[in-house]
C-alpha cells in the first residue's frame, strides 16, 4: 500500500517528536556542574563559615576536606521535578498516541492495538527521575593568600545551587563574580 504525502508528513513528525522527547530527557538529566570565581572583601573564615552555614541549611552534608589545597566539600542528594516529570510523562503518552493512532491508518490490520503504545508514556517521566536524582557534590576552595585584602574563591558546584548562592548570599556576604551565571541563557 502506498504512502499518501498527507499520511507520511504525520509519520515524519510524529517520529520527530519522538526524537525530540529523548533529547530533551537528556538534557533535562543533564550534568551542570560550573566552576566560579567570587571574591569578597570580608576575612575569608568569615565568607567560608557564611558558604558553610547556608549549605547546611539546605541539606549540604559536610565532608571531609583537604586543608592542604585549602577545599571544603560538601555532598547532597540532589532529586528529580515532580512536575516535569509529570509533564515529560504526558508528553510521552501523547506522543506514543499519535505515533499508535499513526501506526493504525498505515497498517489498518492491526486494528486498535498500535494505540497501547501509549502506555509506555509514563516511561518518559520515569527515565527522567532516574537519572536527575543523583549526588551532586560542592567544593568550596580558597585561592586567595591569609593576608590578602580580597577573599577569593573558587565554587564547584551545580549552575542552579551557584544561582542560588550569589541570589541570597551575594548581598550578605559582599560576594562578587563575574555575573556571567546570571546572564547566560542556559
């Protein structure tokens, strides 16, 4: 049976979508550890007791650092978006839909049956809270000497989590980047 343009352009879009799904469950997943430089005029006990107090109050758990490289680290188990995993799991049963109810008009023989691929829709939102809930890991490292006037470090840490910091701890604490993490679209 030949392929009518009207029936092979929903086929083709229907298969983009698809496409389109597994590469935005990637990079939704994806690992977006960035590396600041900050610098305040404050003593740098002071800025490090201020980084620690308010990792810890977020569920940071300290972990053992390395005095010599001047490092504090900290772990956290990071978790998955309850509403984009239900949003990626809609948008798989949806899209597995259309590719059943596509599947149905090429191959009629099959009847109804090509419309439970939309099962599999939930599948998405899984696989998304799979491999977003991770351990993530902050360092907080001193760069600057003792009796420098400026105190400057250098964080490792997740984009969102450095967000968040230079958000809430960049006025208390006189901290100072380059603000390129509040600039980049991505």
């Amino acid at each position: 049976m030949p392929l009518s343009p009207a029936l092979g352009s929903t086929l083709l879009l229907t298969l983009l979508l698809a496409i389109g799904l597994v590469f935005f469950l990637r990079a939704a997943s994806k690992d977006r550890t960035t590396v600041v430089d900050v610098q305040s005029p404050r003593p740098a006990l002071e800025v490090l007791d201020g980084l620690s107090q308010w990792l810890k109050q977020r569920g940071w758990q300290a972990e053992a650092g390395d005095p010599e490289r001047r490092v504090l680290r900290f772990r956290g188990q990071v978790g998955a978006s309850g509403t984009l995993a239900l949003l990626l799991s809609l948008l798989g049963t949806v899209g597995a839909a259309c590719l059943g109810l596509v599947l149905r008009q090429l191959l009629p023989v099959l009847g109804w049956w090509p419309l439970l691929l939309a099962l599999l829709g939930p599948l998405a939102g899984l696989i998304y809270r799979r491999r977003a809930a991770r351990q993530e890991l902050v360092e907080l490292r001193l760069i600057s000497d003792d009796d420098a006037p400026l105190s400057q470090l250098r964080l490792r840490a997740h984009r969102d989590e450095l967000i968040a910091l230079e958000l809430e701890l960049g006025p208390l604490l006189q901290l100072a980047s380059d603000g390129t993490l509040l600039s980049s679209p991505i």
